[in-house]
C-alpha cells in the first residue's frame, strides 16, 4: 500500500526558535529544536486508500501508547477493544510542536510507519501524536500523549563548587575566575553564567588540564550568580547538567568621579553629581553619605542613602565646608569630595516697596495698615516725621521699633509719618535685607455728615422771635448768611432773638452752620437755610426710605427713595448735599458706584403760608461690586504655540462675560460657559455679575503665541529646504531650516497698492529664545518699519542679546535698523520686564545705557550710572532690571536725557522771609519729574540763625540771613545745587 501524507506542506523552524518543555531562563532549562509544521487541509485526519468506503464498517477500538517520554525511548501503539483483524493496521506518528505554551499544527514524522518509534532529537519539546487506520475499515483512530518529549538526563557530575571554582584574580588588570573542569567532563562542552542562569556563554576548557578561566568585569557579584555547567548536546539529546554555583560573592572597587553643583548658599539644594563612573559599575547602587565640616569637627548629615541631593536648610551649615561620601553595595573603595567653599548664607530676601492695605479712622486717630510682604520675618515700623533712611531717622535721635504686625494704631491726622519695612535684621541664615521706607502724611479725620435744624419760638409777649439752630459737636452758627466772618462757636451761639421791629424789617433770614476749621480735619461744606420769620416752620418728618437698584447695564447703583410715612399731605423734597434740595425724580437720576456713602437729607416743601421743615438725614452706603474673574490658560501657561485652553472662574451662581478683541466686556459681551481655544494672540477680558451686585471691574491677560526661538552662536549660512510654500491670494508662506537648526517661516501678504508686509518667525528649541520679526515694504520694496519681539527665560533678569540672535534678526528684516523688544520672562512664563534697542545701536565696542520708558505716555527717565559696553562680536548682557519697561540707548542720548532734567532742578521761590519759631519749606519748581531724582540733601550756611532738615523744612532760630543750598541727586549720579535766601524776622511787623 503507498502510503499518503496527512500534510502537503511543511514548515520546519530552526534551532534558534526551539521552544523548551522548561524555559530557558530557569536553571537547567530544557534547550530543544522543535520542528513545527503548517498544514493546507482543513483536517489533520488521513485519508482512506480505497475509492471507495460505503461498504466498509466503521473503525473501533481505543488507541493505547505505551513508552518513556525521553529522547531514545520507544514508544508502542496498540488498539484494544476494536473488532478489525490484527492484520492490515497502517499507523501515521506525528509530532507537534510547542510555542509559547501553545501548540503549533501537527507535522508527520516521515519514516516512522510501523506501531513502534523511537523517539529522536527532534522530538523534544514536543507532543507525540499517531494516527491509525485498517484497510478493512472506514475512518480512522489517533492518540496524542500529554507529555511533552524530554532530552535525556546528562549523567556527568562538574563535582562541588569547591573543587571546581578557583581563586579570582587580576592578571594584566583583567579580573577573572579560575575553573577547573573534572576528568569526567573534560570532552564535553561546558559554559558558564554571571547573572544566574539569566544568559550563558560558552567556557574554553583545556583539554588536558581542564583548567579554563571566567572573565569577570570591574563590577560586584552577589553570592551565587556564577554558574557553570555542561552544556546541553542537540545532537545526543542529552540536556545540560546541573550547573554548579560559586557561593561567594565578588566585589570590585568602586572608581567613580564626582561633583558637587549648584551653589553653597542657605535654602539651596545641592547635588553630588557622578561626572564618570566604569561602564561595569554603572548599575551599582550608589550611596550618599553627606557631612558638615566646621571648627575641625567632621558632622554626619543623616543616615547614608541613595539620594544625591542636599537641601542646605540648617543654620549650622553656615561658615562650614561641604563633604561627601559615595559607596555601592558590594564594592570596596569610596569616593569623596569636600567642597573648598563654605556654605553662605542666602541672599538678601527681596523687600517690596511698602504701601498702604487700609486706613481706619478711631475717634480722632488712624489706624493704617501696611501691604504684609511674603513669608516669615517680615518686620515693619513707623516713627513720627519724613525721613529717607533708618540712619537718618536715628540720627535725628528717633527710636525705630521693629514689630511683626503690620498694623498702627493711634496716628494723628495730617501728620507727617515714615513707615519702614524689611525682614528680620538678626536672621542669622540670609543677608541683610533692604530697608524700604514710606513717607505718608496722614489723612485728615472726616466730619460726620452735617444736619441743619432750626426751631422759631416767641419770645415773651411782644412779637419777639427766638431762632435756636441744633448744635452739633465742634460746629459754629451763623444767623447773618454764610460769609466766613458771620460765624461764632461759643456755647449760646447757636440761638439768637429776632425783635418785632427787626421782623417787620426783615422777615427773611439765612442761618447757617459749619465744622470749626481744624488741620486735622477736612473741610466740609456748610449748610444754609433760608426762610421767613412770619411763617411757621414745619414740623420735621420721619426719615425717607433708601433702596438701591442695579442700572441697566449693572455697571451703577440706582437710587430710590420711599417718601416718609408722616408727610400728611406735605410734599416733601430731597438733596444728596443738604443745601440744595430737589423734587424726587431728580435725585432718583443720579446714579452711585461700590462702596459708596449716600447722605440722603428730606424736608417738607415750603408752602405760601409755611416754612419748610427741618431736615432728616438718612445715611446708606451702596452694595459691593462682583469679585473680578479670573482667566487663566492650560497649566497656567501665558504663551502657547499652536492653540491654548482658555479658562475662566468666578464665585458660585455667578455669570461671566468676556471679550477676545481687547475690547472692554459689557453685560451685552458674550457669556462665558466653558473653557474655550484661542490660535493667535489674544488678549481675554472678562467681568462677572454677582447677583444684586454691579459688575465687577475688568479682568484682563494677554496669551501670547510663540514665535520662533533662536540658536545664538554659530550662525553661517543657510541650509534651506522649503517645507511648505502656499499661496492664497496675495499672501505666500515659506519655511526654511537653517544649518544650525533654526526653523524660520516667513509669511509675506501683498496688498492692493504694492506695498507689502512680512512677519518672519525665527524657532529653535535648543536654544530656547523666541523671535518674531515684523517688516513693512512700500510698492518700491523700501523697508519703512522692521521691528521684533523676542521672548526670553530668565533667572536674574538679564536681556542677553547674543550676536548670532541679533544676526538672525537683521538678516530675516533685511536691515539693520530693528527696532527689536525683548521680553523677559520667569520660569512660569510670567513676565518680569522689557527692554528695547536698535539693533544697528549695537556696534562693538559702544557704549549704552538704560533709561525706563512709560509704557502709556513714552516719558524716559533715568535708571542708574551703569554704562554698558558692546562685546567685539556684536552681543551684549544687560542686567540688573527690574519689573518695568527700558530702552537701551547710547550714551549720548541718556546725556542728553540727564541734562534736560538737570535743566528742571529750580527753586520755586529762591528768597523766603520767615519769623523767628516759625518754619517754612524749600520747594522745588513742579517742572522737575521726581522719579529721577535718586535723593536731595540740604544745608545751611548758619545753623544759629535756621535751620534745615532732611525733608527741606527750615525752622527759624534768631534774627538773620541765610543761605539754604538743595543738592539733587539724579538716578544717574549726576548733581545740580540750588540755593534759597532765608531771612529770620522777629515779627512780621513792619
């Protein structure tokens, strides 16, 4: 009978995809070649030799497989139970392969065709199938066994790790490990593993002394990871032995370099920094054992461990060098380091400049409160007078005190005071702070609102009249009209009688009263009333109701008055002053912001037959304003390169309006409901509405998109490939990479007259500067305007303008003459100042200086006397900004700056008389800007006739003439003297 294949086709994979009864990575792991199969039929059945089975019964029986499931072995296949002659049984062995714990497609083992087979190499790793059939019979009958065919069990013994290990060592520098191999195992091949059975290799072994050699690298070895043992022979299917462990561990010298970074400053962090370390040891683990040296003394820091930072948070660190000691686990030796430096303190902490949170009048004092500064240790103090500098407050014999609230009670009205901020002058872990001092003059006490209330009575029996007006405290009465001189304050001077004789005179009469005039008080207006003396005055009514109502637009408060409930027929009429009184709907028209003290008065209307009434006065102060909004972009982020997240947040219940054009937002602005995306530069303001407030003032940020940054050095030439070139009408874009990395994209758009205009945005993420430049061309392609935006990260506030950056600029403008604005921004992209130059300023070698610029009106003032200079190679650093706007300029401009202002320093008055025990005051003319005036200092030619105080005030001592000289001192250091005569008179008496 030709015997036919259960499979037509067969795929056998190699060696190197065998697959193990056991895994390879467990010790004495099964390593076999497995030969797997992939079939074309459908069924792995086999097929009936016969044309033709309808008349044949059906196959029966059970398939019995009977054998060692080991490489060699022979396995037997009978079939009991079945009723086929013993004769005529064809068998079909098959084996199947084993991937990944699955099973492949059956392959058919050629050659095996009997029911007995010896299992071969081939058959490791894999599942035995046979197939059996009867040539009397119809179907067939199989069996696949559930082992898996293993190599045979190595019987060579390496022996005991004792006598198969030697000693390590160090020939030529190289670190090994000496093996012998036993007589048994001498022809055999043996290999060996540093990483427990992870990975093996093969082991050169004499084959006459058995003697071979473990190349070990410069690294630690842990008790038991070196292996060796014969290794498994695919072609005896025998499996590899047992491996025998060395049972020490190995360890190696640590050589390793190491720095210490940041700086050594109180509250800093620093890092023990591994500069190189052995391509072997660079998975050791590292520990970190930090020490303080100061005073001879050596003084662990903590516990060692694998942390390579040190937060310098001690006070105990100061004045002390840093030390530290770096082992590994396994390893001898050490690497250490000792700082040569000593830990200082830490700079000065920054004091803003005071001002005042809020005034509190108390009776006839203030309490002011000053602005708190961050963190702790903020101290602040105030003494009475105008003083520059604690040191001249000292000197004028004034104690300072230093307290940790920021709260002063008991300040007298219209009195000059000095308020000084700054942090603790006794830390001993930071450097001295700034001293920053505020010169206030105290407000003067506000009045309470005035009420004028008159009362007529007869006086005896002869028409007599008594006029009494109300007194109220520290007021004075006038019954002759409002001229200043009318008025008297004594303690009956608020009543006076009218004769009979006088009234048929002169019925009509003005009465009036005002506060007494007080330094310490503002002024106030008077009130005045005129009425007849023949006619009653009406009796007062009750007080009028006051309401406030939200305006249209919610941007005011609305008033509205409910008229008193005792008018009984009495028109009554109002005023927001007390003077002048109109009818309701009047005063209802005027509309009242956030905070704001109403002082409503009422009185009854005059009639022909009555006076008016007296007044009431009802005082309310209208609601608060909403809480502004707040608009904040994704993670916080103020600058963005494709599109930016644009969130928006008020209190609960309220509602949101915005704008994206820069446009003040109104009620009628579109209403916020969810974070929204913005492409482009934009600036977001928003307003909230509370409810039964008026809207809040405007919330306004400014997301920029960001331009280009730029790769300073190395400019040369261009590498251009154009990426992308689109044209849409009159407008083209094209992108270009430079050879230093630079992506430049420009994008021109011609207009209908010709003239065009560019923006050219310079990128380079490695270095990490944005630009954009911006050029307007007129039809003759003449440049008429180039400026550029560059935006920069920076730590200490410093503008550096690199000449390759300012190459990229001019040569993306086409000119020299750019006017290029940097931004200088924090870590958090929040922007902390502006500078401003032209780029063809910047020549070597000359000579610029800073100037502070008005953002709203352009006005320049001077900074400071620092020149800087140009680098030879076009670039120059710019430090010591603060947050405001700057222009660089040359030096002559700021020259010239300096003497304009220097032109303003003149006396308002140079002659002043003044009596003796008296004071006045040097003034300078308003012409001059204080802000850059660094400070004035004042002298005078004899003390014992006047003299002078820090603040310019003269005090006259005796009979004499005087010379008061005024020195201004500029922000630039530059000086102008202005002097003023002073006579001392005894009197003012001619």
């Amino acid at each position: 009978m030709k015997r036919k294949s259960l499979l037509t086709k067969s795929l056998t994979l190699g060696l190197a995809l065998a697959t193990a009864a056991a895994s390879m990575s467990t010790p004495g792991g099964l390593v076999v070649p497995v030969t797997a199969y992939a079939q074309e039929d459908t069924q792995n059945t086999p097929t009936n030799d016969s044309d033709s089975t309808a008349d044949k019964k059906e196959l029966t029986g059970t398939v019995k497989l009977e054998g060692t499931m080991t490489v060699g072995e022979t396995l037997t296949v009978t079939v009991e139970g079945g009723d086929a002659s013993s004769e005529g049984y064809e068998y079909f062995w098959y084996r199947v392969g084993i991937a990944d714990g699955k099973e492949l497609s059956a392959g058919d083992i050629h050659g095996a065709e009997n029911n007995k087979y010896t299992l071969q190499v081939a058959d490791a790793g894999c599942k035995i199938w046979v197939g059996v059939r009867h040539k009397d019979r119809s179907g067939f009958l199989d069996k696949k066994t559930d082992e898996i065919v293993a190599l045979k069990e190595c019987k060579i013994s390496l022996g005991e790790a004792a006598s198969v290990f030697g000693e390590v060592t160090e020939p030529y520098g190289k670190k090994s490990l000496a093996v012998t191999i036993p007589e048994a195992a001498k022809s055999e091949p043996v290999e060996y593993s540093v990483d427990g059975g992870k990975t093996w290799e093969d082991l050169s072994v004499a084959s006459d002394s058995g003697k071979a050699s473990i190349p070990l690298a410069n690294k630690a070895y842990l008790t038991e990871t070196i292996w060796v043992r014969v290794k498994q022979n695919n072609t005896t299917g025998t499996a590899a032995s047992a491996p025998v462990k060395y049972a020490k561990p190995i360890r190696a010298t640590l050589i390793l370099g190491i720095s210490i970074d940041n700086a050594l400053k109180y509250g800093e962090e620093i890092t023990a920094k591994v500069e190189f370390i052995y391509e072997e040891q660079k998975d050791a683990a590292l520990k970190y054992q930090f020490y303080y040296v100061k005073n001879g003394q050596t003084t662990p820091i903590g516990a060692a461990s694998s942390t390579a930072t040190l937060k310098l948070d001690k006070a105990d660190y100061i004045g002390a060098k840093i030390k530290v000691k770096v082992t590994a686990e396994g390893y001898d030796g050490q690497a250490e380091l000792t700082t040569n430096a000593t830990v200082g303190k830490a700079d000065a902490r920054p004091v803003a400049d005071p001002s005042i949170e809020s005034k509190e009048q108390k009776d006839e004092t203030y309490t002011y409160t000053l602005t708190a500064m961050d963190g702790a240790g903020a101290k602040y103090a105030v003494i009475e007078g105008t003083y520059a500098t604690v040191q001249e407050a000292q000197t004028a014999q004034k104690h300072i005190q230093w307290k940790n609230e920021r709260a002063f009670d008991g300040l007298e009205a219209n009195k000059a005071y000095t308020f000084f901020v700054t942090y603790d002058q006794q830390d001993t872990t930071h450097e001295l702070s700034e001293i920053k001092y505020l010169n206030v003059t105290v407000d003067k006490l506000k009045h309470p609102a005035l009420t004028l209330k008159v009362t007529v009575e007869p006086e005896g029996g002869d028409g007599d009249k008594k006029v009494t007006i109300g007194k109220v405290d520290g007021a004075e009465y006038s019954f002759e009209g409002d001229e200043a001189d009318k008025y008297k304050g004594g303690d009956s001077d608020n009543e006076r009688t009218f004769k009979k004789d006088e009234i048929d005179t002169n019925p009509i009469i003005t009465v009036a009263i005002r506060y007494k005039v007080d330094e310490r008080y503002e002024a106030t207006a008077s009130l005045k009333r005129t009425f007849d003396l023949r006619k009653e005055i009406q009796e007062a009514p009750n007080a009028a109701g006051v309401t406030f109502l939200l305006n249209a637009d919610k941007t005011k408060y609305m008033l509205r008055i409910a008229d008193p409930n005792d008018l009984n027929g009495a028109a009554a009429e109002y005023s927001l002053d007390g003077q002048t009184f109109k009818a309701k709907a009047e005063i209802e028209k005027k509309e009242f912001g956030a905070n704001e003290t109403i002082h409503l008065y009422v009185r009854k209307k005059e009639t022909e037959s009555k006076n008016a009434s007296g007044v009431v006065l009802t005082t309310k102060t209208t609601g608060k304003a909403s809480a502004a909004p707040t608009i904040t972009g994704k993670d916080n982020a103020a600058t963005f390169k494709d599109t930016l997240e644009v969130t928006l947040e008020a209190s609960a219940g309220s509602d949101i309006y915005y704008t994206t054009d820069g446009s003040n937002p109104t009620i009628f602005s579109k209403k916020y409901g969810a974070p929204f995306s913005i492409s482009e530069t934009t600036t977001v303001k928003a307003i909230t509405v509370e409810n039964d407030k008026i809207a809040s003032s405007a919330t306004s940020e400014t997301f920029t998109k960001e331009s280009a940054p730029v790769d300073p050095p190395s400019y040369g030439g261009s590498a251009t490939t154009m990426d992308d070139k689109k044209k849409d009408g009159a407008t083209e874009t094209k992108t270009e990479t430079k050879k230093d990395g630079t992506l430049v994209t420009t994008t021109e758009t011609k207009a209908e007259d010709g003239s065009v205009t560019a923006t050219v945005e310079l990128k380079n993420d490695a270095a990490g500067v944005k630009a954009t430049v911006n050029v307007a061309k007129d039809a003759d392609g003449n440049i008429t305007e180039a400026k550029a935006a560059v935006t920069q990260t920076s730590a200490d506030q410093t503008a550096r303008l690199s000449a390759g950056l300012i190459a990229q600029i001019t040569e993306a403008a086409g000119t020299k003459a750019v006017e290029i604005k940097t931004k200088i921004v924090d870590a958090n992209g929040n922007a902390v100042c502006r500078l401003t130059v032209d780029a063809a300023e910047l020549t070597a070698g000359k000579k610029m200086a800073v100037l502070k610029i008005d953002d709203r009106t352009g006005e320049m003032t001077l900074v400071n006397k620092i020149i800087y200079e140009v680098e030879a190679d076009g670039s120059i650093d710019v430090s010591g900004l603060k947050k405001a706007s700057y222009v660089l300029v040359n030096t002559s401009e700021a020259d010239a700056l300096s003497k304009a202002v220097l032109k303003t320093v003149k006396l308002k008055t140079a002659k002043k008389s003044v009596v003796v025990g008296k004071k006045t005051k040097v003034t300078l003319d308003g012409g001059l800007n204080m802000a850059n005036v660094k400070k004035i200092t004042y002298k005078t030619s004899k003390k014992s006739v006047a003299t002078v105080n820090k603040s310019g005030t003269i005090t006259a001592k005796k009979a004499g003439k005087v010379t008061v000289k005024a020195t201004v001192t500029l922000n630039n250091g530059k000086t102008k003297t202005v002097q003023m005569t002073v006579t001392v008179k005894v009197s003012n008496k001619k």
